[in-house]
C-alpha cells in the first residue's frame, strides 16, 4: 500500500556503532589504504620520473606490509565487535615500525617524510589513552635516534646532487601536504564521530525517560485496575440479586437495563485483567496461542461488537496465516488506534492487514482532518494529544513504544485523499508461537 505526497513521521533510529575503539580503528584502516597509495606515487615519481634510485625491495616490502595489515584488520573487525585501547596501540606502533623502515632505507633525517612521525604522534595522542600516547612518543623518539645514527644515504644523481637542499625543501612541501590532508581527513571523520556518539546518547536519554513514563503510568494503570476491581464486584452481585428479582416488578425495560448493565460490567472486568496483564500481573493465565489473521480479527469483531457496526472495512492480505502468542498490550495499543481514529472520523475506519518481508504489516486509516505537523514531529512523544486535552496524548507514546519492545517500527501520516494513517511493522520472528520462523 502506498501513499503519495504523506507527510510520515517514524520512530526509527539507526544506532551508531557502539564501540568507539572499534570507529577509530575502522579509521585507522582507511587513513593507512590512503598512505598505501600515496607511498606508491611517491615510489613512483621518486623512482621513475626523477631517477633517483631506491632500494625498492625494502621500499615496496614495507608497502605490501601495510596492505597485510589492512586486509587483517577488516578480518578482525568482521569477527570482533570491541577493540581494546591495546589493540589500537599495537596498530600505530606498528605503522611507526614501517615509516621507521622505509626512512631507514631512504636517507633517514635526511628524508623530509620524515616529518609524518609527527602524524603518527598526533593520531595516538587522540585515539589512545595517555599512558598509551606517550608511548607513541617513545616509540618514534627512538625511531629518529636510530634513523640518526645508524641510516642508508641515498645517491642523488645530476642535478639533484648539486643542491640537495632544494630537494629536501621540495620534499618538505609534499610532505607538509600530506600531512595536512591526511589530519583534515582524519579530524573532521573524529568530529563525525562525535556527533554520531552525541545523538546515540541523546536517543538513549530520550528512551530511558519514556521507559519512566510507562513505569509510572503502569503503576497507576495498576492501582486504578485494583481500585476499580471492588466496585465491579459489588456491581455484579447487585445485578445478579436485580435478575432474580420476579419479572413483573420491574417489566421488559428493567430486563432490558440489567442485560445491558451486565454486559457493560463484563468488559469493565476484561478491560481490568487487560491492564493488570499489561502491568505484569497476569493473574496466572497461561499465554493464548492463536495466529495472526485470528489476532486481528479478534480485536476488530471486539471493536464493532463495542461501538457502531458497520463503520469498520477491514481489508485482509496477509496471505498464509502464522501461529503466534497473543500479546495483551500489542492488542491494548492497536484497540486505543481505533478508538481515536473513530473520534475523528465516525462514518468510516480502514483497517488493513499484509505481509512484506517476514513482517505483519497493520495500517488503521480515517477520513478525519489528519494529524498536524506538530503532531508528526513529535510523533511517539507522551503528553501530545491529537485532541488537545491536558495530560491526554499516550495512545501514540504507548503505541510507539509496545511495537519497540517487539522489534517493531510505528509510522503515522496523513493520506492523499484527506484523513490520517497509523501504520505498525513488527517482525514475526518477534511474535511466533515457540520463537520459531515465521
């Protein structure tokens, strides 16, 4: 089913990933493929265009080393999904080795890239810990002193050999470059991150205070069921004495009042147990097996049985039907949808229920004025009733929240042709009798 031109509103949230070890060293993969490609132009242009000649056994030895090292690092993120503080400084220990390799066979000091030890520093002093940074510093501190005592000098041809400082200035500049290009990179993917991390705390923040709300208002929903659960009781034996009473005291109207009273009593009761199961007093019932399609129709036949008939056009698509565990509170919400949408909108309720994908697909329409775009962008939020009372504003907030639970999305909008839509997705996985697939 689709709509054109609906303004949809969606509890949906794509989780960042959780463990910031495990970004950083995703980042360390990427920044080191760049670092790979840049030290082949270098060998390149160094080598081949300018003639110098380099050692490149060693040379292209330590650039098929970092390449091993990436290919190892995807294969360990793909089976870990925490990497420690250890682990990230073994990885930049590892890249300070390689640069340290390939200075050593390439002029030492006198090599202007010797200057990227000082993106390897950078890069532990945020990633790592601060014992761990400054064992970064350490590593490239020695580095240098071995580099400055113990290097191989490169023979520079004609020209080169008679300025070498222009050349090293050259350098200087492709490196500073480098540099700079690869901590833009490297800062603006942290920043990235950040806010990332931000949004994931701020969601999780915004479900901890409504997971408060439902505590709250379940322990009301409680007390009140129990309250409620007395008067019902007196109710019932009042009616009970009004039914034995002799026909002709009261005649056909009494009659008439008392099956209605009666009737009306029942649901007060099964509304109370709905609650009291929603709130995790059971009363000892043993969960009801049913299946998808008998779910719904359930809670549509109890709708119309309650309210005017004939107002409700359910369209059934769900194609083979799927045994599932009846849940009291999915049933509560779903029954709280269609009691708004037939406040707004009396003559008329769509109901329709499809598969897509492994997924029970419900969606409850009205020919009502539709929801606001206040409504939408607070869509799922307590306290923002559709119908402008104090303290209303919970079905859509409980909704959300029961389909979360389940693994589920709700989305609301409004329809092309004039009214509003609730739409439900939950996994069958979620709802199958045993756990089993759907």
């Amino acid at each position: 089913m689709s709509y054109e031109g609906i303004i949809v509103a969606q509890n949906v949230v794509q989780p960042a990933e959780a463990d910031a070890g495990r970004r950083n060293m995703r980042l360390l993969v990427q920044l080191r493929w760049l670092a790979v490609g840049g030290q082949l132009a270098t060998i390149g242009v160094v080598h081949g265009l300018m003639g110098i000649a380099l050692p490149l056994v060693p040379l292209l030895g330590a650039v098929a080393m970092l390449a091993g090292i990436n290919l190892l690092s995807e294969l360990f993120l793909h089976r870990r999904s925490v990497v420690t503080n250890g682990e990230l400084t073994a990885a930049l220990l590892l890249d300070v080795a390689v640069l340290g390799w390939q200075l050593y066979y390439s002029g030492g000091l006198a090599n202007p890239f010797a200057s990227l030890f000082l993106l390897q520093v950078v890069l532990g002093a945020i990633l790592l810990k601060p014992l761990s940074s400054w064992g970064i510093v350490a590593a490239a501190l020695v580095t240098l002193a071995i580099l400055r005592t113990d290097a191989t000098p490169l023979a520079l041809p004609e020209p080169y050999n008679d300025n070498p400082l222009a050349l090293y200035l050259r350098g200087s500049l492709v490196s500073f470059a480098l540099i700079a290009i690869l901590l833009v990179a490297f800062v603006a993917r942290i920043t990235l991150n950040l806010r990332e991390r931000d949004t994931a705390l701020a969601t999780i923040r915004q479900r901890a205070a409504e997971e408060d709300h439902i505590v709250r208002m379940g322990l009301l929903a409680s007390g009140a069921a129990h309250e409620l659960g007395t008067p019902l009781s007196t109710l019932s034996v009042i009616i009970g004495d009004l039914k034995r009473l002799p026909p002709s005291s009261g005649g056909p109207d009494l009659t008439e009042d008392v099956a209605e009273m009666e009737a009306a009593v029942a649901r007060c009761k099964t509304i109370v147990s709905g609650i009291l199961m929603s709130a995790g007093e059971a009363r000892g019932e043993a969960p009801k097996v049913t299946s998808v399609r008998q779910f719904i129709s359930d809670i549509v036949e109890e709708w119309r049985s309650s309210r005017m008939p004939g107002i409700v056009d359910f369209n059934d698509r769900f194609g083979d039907d799927v045994q599932i565990v009846s849940d009291g509170a999915l049933r509560q919400v779903i029954g709280n949808i269609i009691d708004n949408a037939a406040d707004f909108s009396p003559d008329w309720i769509g109901i329709a229920l499809w598969r897509e994908q492994e997924a029970l697909m419900l969606e409850i329409m009205d020919r009502g004025p539709g929801f606001s775009t206040d409504i939408l962008s607070a869509f799922g939020q307590p306290y923002r009733s559709t119908k402008g009372r104090p303290g209303g504003g919970l079905g859509l907030f409980l909704l959300v929240n029961v389909v979360r639970k389940l693994g589920g999305e709700a989305a609301a909008g409004n329809r092309e042709q004039g009214g509003a839509f609730v739409r439900i997705i939950i996994p069958l996985r979620s709802l199958a009798y045993g756990g089993g697939k759907a």
